[in-house]
C-alpha cells in the first residue's frame, strides 16, 4: 500500500485518539505533555507530512518559510487558528484545517458558567466552606449577588458558539443583544429574539454583560479597546471565553479595580499562560472568575477534536477538500 504520512502530533491527545492515529498514520506522537520547543517544531516542520499543533504552538510565519517540501497540511487541534500564520502557509501550499462545531457546545456552557458564577458570587461562597468551611450562618444580607435573567446580553460575535450562547441565554431569561460583522439569517434573529447592533460601541454602552464569542483575528485585536470599555456600564459584567487579545486586557484590570465593571469571567488571557497577577487579585476579592482555558476541556470535546483531525487528514490524503479547510480569506 501507499506511505503512510508522517504525521507530527505536538501535544499527548486522548488515549483512544492516539491508538486510531498510530494505527492510521507513522503518528510521531508527544508522549511528555509539554509543548513542542521551537528546535522541535523547526525539525517537526521540516520532516513531516502533516503537523498537528495546538494553541499553544506559534506556527508563524518564520517557522512555516523553514517547511520542508514534505509538509502538506497544517491539522490544527483546535478551533481558533490565531495560533497559525494561515496566508504564510496557503502562499507555501499548504492546507490548514481546525475543528469546528465539536466544541461550540461545551465552550456556550463554560461561557454560560462564567456569566453565572461572577453575578452570583459563586466562587466567594464556595471558599467560605473550603478551608476551615466555617460559616457563620445564614443572613437575609449576607453573600447578595445580582440577578441575570431579566439582564441585557450583549454578545461580540455571532458564529457558531455565539448563537449557542444566545440560545442558552434566552433560557435563562437574558435579553439578546449581539454585534457582528454582518446580520445572521432572519430565523435565527427571530428564534433568539435577537436584537442586531451594527454599532459594538452602542451595544456595549447598553449591555448588562457582554460576552466576547469572536475569533481572534487582526481586526479583533484589542476589539475591546480602552476607549470600549470605557463606554460600558459601572454594573455591568464582560466575560471572554474566546481568546484573551479581543480586550485591552490591562485596561480591563484598571476598571475593575477602580470600580468601573462590575467584574469579569475570564477563560483566556493576552499571555497565557501567564495571567496579570492583578486578575487574580481582584479574583481573590470575588470581583473576577478566572479560569486556566477550560472552554473546551470535555473529554468528550477532546475526543471528538481528535476525531476530525484524523478525518481532515484521511480526506486530505484520500485525495479529497478536507471538511475543515481553513481558506485565509476567511482569517
Ligand atoms: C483548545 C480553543 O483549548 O479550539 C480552540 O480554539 O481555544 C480550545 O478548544 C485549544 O485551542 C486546543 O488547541
């Protein structure tokens, strides 16, 4: 039979994941579950016929001009491909794939989590009861947080874990709000009761919480400028389950600590996995819910994320348009 591809996993996948990729592929799989250094991705890129990264790979542009004629596909596992120069790679011929749709679900939960957890003090009455778990009792104004349903949702980008979002908002009787670069179809508007803002920063002056559901792009850098949030409400909430350079991280930080926000959910970070540790002071007075990029972490998601790399791959070398093409005009 034909070759088998060489194929260069950065990261230790699910067992049954890598099991199916070993048996498919001449699958260089990371047995450390540590992040490729840059010698190995160099060697990696120079080597293989396809390159499994993850987010916590740079795949710049500098690391795919020293690709080797082998590389074909870039497989990316993961959903954001802000980690992969995506025009460096197609001007080089070489496909990239992500996985979508697999992890909208969980990360509308996490996303829903975060949006309940910060109002409702969530994370401040759960320390009362680790440690010493001494409690003094109950008060009729004791850990008061505020209410969400009856809230105005705003949600920065309509794609995919967007809509999902909204549908579960909607369930928890949230107002949707949403900007996009363009208006979604009309039944979906009219099934979420969605209110369309071409304007962010006239949503963003009205929103209860906004949530940030875009992709990281450079037109999405720092989306959530200084000046943004600036225009937001004193009581109101943001939470970011998307990636962390979509806002003015350390003009976040500043309003929250100066009692401009309410107080954030925060999944993703500007330099993760460094996290500002002013982010975690301000968690440690309940202001703010941080958690290390758990959106997406399901056993479920991560082995259904590896089942469409293994099928973008197959499809790619079966001769096919892989499913999950990402075309650089769509970065
Ligand atoms: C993963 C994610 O943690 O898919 C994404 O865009 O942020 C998460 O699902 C990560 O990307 C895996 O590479």
């Amino acid at each position: 039979g034909r070759k088998k591809p060489l194929v260069v996993i950065s990261r230790k996948l699910p067992d049954a994941i890598e099991t199916r990729m070993r048996e498919l592929f001449d699958a260089r799989l990371n047995v450390y579950d540590k992040a490729l250094t840059q010698p190995e991705l160099v060697a990696a890129v120079r080597e293989a016929d396809v390159l499994v990264p993850t987010v916590t790979d740079r795949i710049d542009a500098a690391l795919i001009a020293q690709a080797g004629p082998n590389l074909k596909l870039i497989a990316n596992f993961g959903n954001g491909v802000d980690n992969i120069d995506v025009a460096a790679a197609a001007a080089k011929g070489i496909v990239v794939t992500n996985t979508p749709n697999v992890l909208t679900e969980d990360t509308a939960d996490m996303t829903m989590a975060l949006m309940l957890a910060v109002p409702r003090r969530l994370t401040e009455g759960a320390a009362v009861l680790q440690g010493d778990g001494k409690w003094a009792g109950w008060s009729p104004t004791w850990m008061l947080g505020h209410r969400i349903w009856g809230k105005r949702l705003g949600i920065v980008g309509m794609g995919r874990i967007g809509t999902a979002v909204a549908r579960r908002a909607k369930a928890f009787g949230l107002s949707i709000h949403y900007h996009n670069r363009r208006r979604v179809a009309p039944a979906t508007e009219d099934a979420l009761e969605a209110t369309y803002w071409e304007s962010l920063d006239q949503m963003l002056a009205r929103m209860d919480i906004i949530s940030v559901n875009c992709p990281s792009t450079p037109a999405t850098f720092h989306l959530l400028s200084a000046r943004r949030l600036a225009l937001m409400q004193p009581t109101a909430y943001v939470v970011n389950t998307a990636r962390g350079d979509i806002i003015d991280e350390d003009a976040l930080v500043k309003m929250l600590e100066s009692g401009k926000l309410a107080g954030a959910g925060l999944d993703v970070f500007q330099h993760e996995p460094a996290v500002n540790p002013r982010l975690v002071k301000l968690a440690g007075k309940g202001r703010v819910v941080i958690l290390p990029h758990m959106g997406s972490a399901t056993i479920e998601g991560r082995i259904d994320m590896g089942e469409k790399v293994i099928i973008n791959i197959r499809t790619f070398f079966d001769g096919h348009r892989p499913p999950d093409r990402v075309l650089p005009s769509r970065v």
